[in-house]
C-alpha cells in the first residue's frame, strides 16, 4: 500500500510542476478529445430518402454511395433508397445516367432527399417527338433520351435491356426466360389489363421483341406524359418509346466491327445433400411412427444417391454478339447497312436462342425531293423446354436424374416412388430432355417515305411502314403477322 501511495504522489507532482494552470486544462481538454475520437468516428446509422427530377417524378435504378467506399445502394420503383452503415460525417453520392452527380455531406442526418438536375448538355439534344424534332430544353413535357454510350458496355439482347436503369420513370422486368422480352412499363401501372407503351421504330410504330438488332439504335426518346397522345392518341396513353435507328454520313466507306462475349450463371441455393436429407426425413418417420399417425408404420427406404438437381439443371450461359456494319455516302444521299449475329445459350438445361439480322438504311436528295428507306430483315430461332426452378427446389437428392435398371416409366429418369423417398417435383433433366417447343420466324421490319420541302416553313412527308412475321413450332403451327 505504500509503494502505491508513493507512486500516486509523484505522478501528482509531475502534473503539478506544469507552471500554467491554462496549460494544465489544455492538456486535460486533449487528452478528453482523444477519449472521444473513436466514439465519433464509430457512430454510423441508417439513411432514408427518396430521389426524384425536376418534374417530381421518381428516378428508378439511381446509385447511391457512400463517397469514397463501396457501401451503396440503388433506387426502387418508387425513387426510394435505404442506406446502413453510413458515419455520420460522410458524404453521400447521387449519380445517374443524363444527369448532375451530387455530392451531400450527411451531417448527421437521418432522411436525405434529393432532386436531381439534367446535364446541361443533355438538355441541348435534339429530341424526336413525332412529326418534329427540338430541343430537349424546349420541352414542356416529360421525356428521357437514352445514347448507345449509356448502355454500350451492357449485354443487351432486347430494348427492355438497354432501358434498364438508363431511363427516369421507366421499369423494366422479365420473366428470365430466353426469348421472352421483357415487360417495360413507363411510370408504373396505369390500368389492369395493357401497360405497354406504344413502341415506334423510324416513325413506325410496331411492338417490342427480340427480333430487334439493339446495335443499330442512335437513340432512344421516351415521352412519359400524357402530351404525347396527341400525336399518337390513345395507343399512347402508356407513353411512347421512339427509336431512332442509325444512318450513314457523308464521307468515305467506314467499316465497324464489334464483338461481345459474356457468361451468365444463376445463384445456388444451399440444399440439404443426401445425408442431411436421409436424417431429417427419417426423424420425421419416427416422430410420426411414435404420435401413432395413421398410416405411418415403417421408415420408407432410400436410394443410394446424392444428385446435386441445381448442378445437373444449371449451367452457365455464354452469350455471342457480333455486329458488322459500313457505312458512308455524299452530297445527295448516304447509305448504312448492318449484318448481326447473336447467340444465347441460356443459364439452364435445353434452352438456347440465335438471331441473324441485316438492316440498309438509305436516303437520296433530288432538287426538293428527299427520299429513303429503313429496312431490316433477319431469323430467329427460340428453343425453350420443360423444367423448373420449383422441380429443382422439390426434387429430393437421393432420386438418380438417370437409372434405366431401376425406372422403367418415362425412359428411364428418375422420379421418386412410393417405397422409396417420395417427391413433390418432376425430374427437371427429364423434362428438358423430353420436351422440345422450338419456334422459328422470319420477319420483315422497315418504312419508306418520301419528303417535298414545299417552302422554307412547309414541308411534306409520306411515310409507309410495314412489319411482316412469319413463325412457326416444331409441332407444325404456323402463324403469319402483317402490321
């Protein structure tokens, strides 16, 4: 005890022989401060908010990131964002495809909403907008120009592709089927039967499908008010996606080639194997063997298998995209024509998709005459088969996908019994393999028109279109579509 005594009393006079008692409370007031350094740079919370533009409307798909780090998040579909982990004395980062990047310090703050502002520079584009062409600035409605830069780095297969993420107000979802398009709706649901805008291609309106070579688009306009039905009327009353497709220039022939490969796999789930699952159904047996359940005398047996159905119904999808294209022209007419090739062989068993398409885009001046045409012919290929993800989830490990000595029913697959281990689900590989529903079309997509520049303020233009499909099934039904 004394030793201790001792050893508190010079440590007290080494403090006291500090000479200024200012000095004394500045050390103090730092050594405090040093205390609370690491509470503050440990406190972090939550953020809330919502994200909207310039018209109130909310922005689907924004990126919101804590500056600096990799902790972000995105907007749902109604402009919304939840953010955890944030330090209370970050800053906040809004970007978004078109529009001013925003940097807003948190402060401590719990809700951050923001309203974000359209680059500048977009505002100077010209927007096609039906019978006439203006500035993006100019108008007084809703619209979202989307440029082959904002989505040249992304596998695109279908127009809902590119539009995802890369349009204000604009929802895309799909079923994940190959070949399905998907579902594009412009600010949410408006009725319960039909959302789908309307879709117009080089000022001819036909529909969205797969059938569309996405390399080919200049730009891409979505009117998303009600001002765009009357241009369009009332197919308009879901908005309107405006496609403009791309045309030559005056110059010499330039050739273009690209190239895109990518994979594409589905996430596992984490499924019992055959071990875990042979325990836990047996345990089950016995609960009901022992509460006398009617009917439930004896274990059912098992088969000697573990068959991993997520390794023998998936597989990694690779995609191919190749697209060849020249282009060029002079003083009274340019010229562009484009070849694409894609091939998708889906991320599950027997599924496999292949397009080839050719476009000629051309266009000729004659005195006050200019005239053209936007053509675009090609072939796809759509095989989709039998087998679900809920037939993978129920079919149980110990079933073999393929035992011809043991399953003499439906060529020899494996399908569960009712003395071995039962099953809820069919056999996924067996319904890949036994189910074939193919569809081959060939399909003619173009407009011609003509134009007289009749005065400096007056100008007339004919425009005729036609959008021609002609399918048919490997069972042999054939349907034939004239737009």
């Amino acid at each position: 005890m004394k030793h201790i005594s001792m050893n508190c009393l010079h440590e007290e006079s080494l403090f006291n022989r500090i000479p200024s008692s200012g000095m004394r409370k500045t050390i103090v007031f730092f050594l405090l401060l040093l205390l609370c350094v690491p509470y503050s740079m440990a406190q972090s919370s939550t953020i809330k908010g919502k994200v909207t533009d310039s018209n109130k409307e909310a922005i689907i798909g924004l990126a919101v990131q804590v500056n600096g780090t990799t902790n972000g998040t995105i907007t749902d579909i109604d402009g919304n964002y939840t953010l955890a982990n944030v330090p209370s004395n970050a800053t906040l980062l809004f970007s978004y495809v078109g529009m001013i990047t925003q940097k807003v310090p948190v402060n401590g703050k719990k809700v951050i909403n923001i309203v974000m502002k359209e680059d500048n520079v977009v505002l100077d584009e010209t927007v096609v907008i039906g019978y006439q062409t203006v500035k993006k600035k100019d108008l007084t409605g809703a619209v979202s120009v989307v440029k082959p830069d904002d989505f040249k780095n992304k596998s695109n297969l279908s127009i809902g592709d590119v539009l995802q993420g890369a349009a204000s107000g604009v929802s895309v979802r799909s079923s994940g089927e190959i070949g399905n398009t998907p579902t594009i709706q412009i600010r949410g649901t408006a009725n319960l039967t039909n959302n789908d805008p309307l879709y117009v291609i080089d000022g001819m309106p036909t529909s969205n499908d797969v059938n569309f070579n996405v390399n080919d688009i200049e730009s891409i306009q979505v009117l998303k008010d009600a001002s765009a039905a009357a241009i369009y009327g009332s197919r308009a009353a879901n908005g309107v996606v405006i496609i403009t497709t791309k045309q030559g220039s005056e110059g010499k022939t330039k050739y273009e080639f690209s190239s895109q490969l990518s994979a594409n796999w589905l996430p596992r789930l984490n499924m019992a194997r055959a071990p875990e699952w042979k325990k836990y159904y047996d345990d089950a047996f016995d609960n009901a063997i022992a509460l006398g359940v009617e009917g439930v005398t004896s274990r059912l047996n098992h088969w000697d298998n573990d068959t991993d159905w997520q390794s023998e119904f998936f597989k990694t999808g690779v995609t191919q995209n190749y697209d060849f294209s020249f282009s060029g022209g002079g003083k009274n007419g340019t010229y562009r024509s484009s070849f694409n090739y894609l091939d998708n062989t889906g991320t599950t068993l027997g599924r496999h998709l292949s397009r080839l398409t050719a476009r000629v885009n051309s266009n000729g001046k004659l005195g006050i005459f200019n005239v053209g045409e936007s053509l675009q012919v090609g072939k796809t290929d759509i095989k989709n088969v039998g087998g679900s993800m809920t037939s993978v989830i129920r079919m149980i490990p110990t079933v073999p996908v393929y035992d011809s000595s043991s399953f003499g029913t439906t060529n020899g697959y494996g399908r569960g019994s009712l003395i071995n281990a039962r099953t809820l689900g069919s056999n996924p590989v067996a319904d890949a393999n036994n189910g074939d529903n193919r569809t081959e079309s060939l399909f003619i997509r173009g407009t011609a028109y003509a134009e007289a520049q009749i005065f400096n303020f007056l100008k007339y233009k004919l425009n005729l279109g036609a959008d021609i499909s002609d399918s048919e099934t490997n069972t042999g039904e054939r349907v034939t579509q004239l737009h």
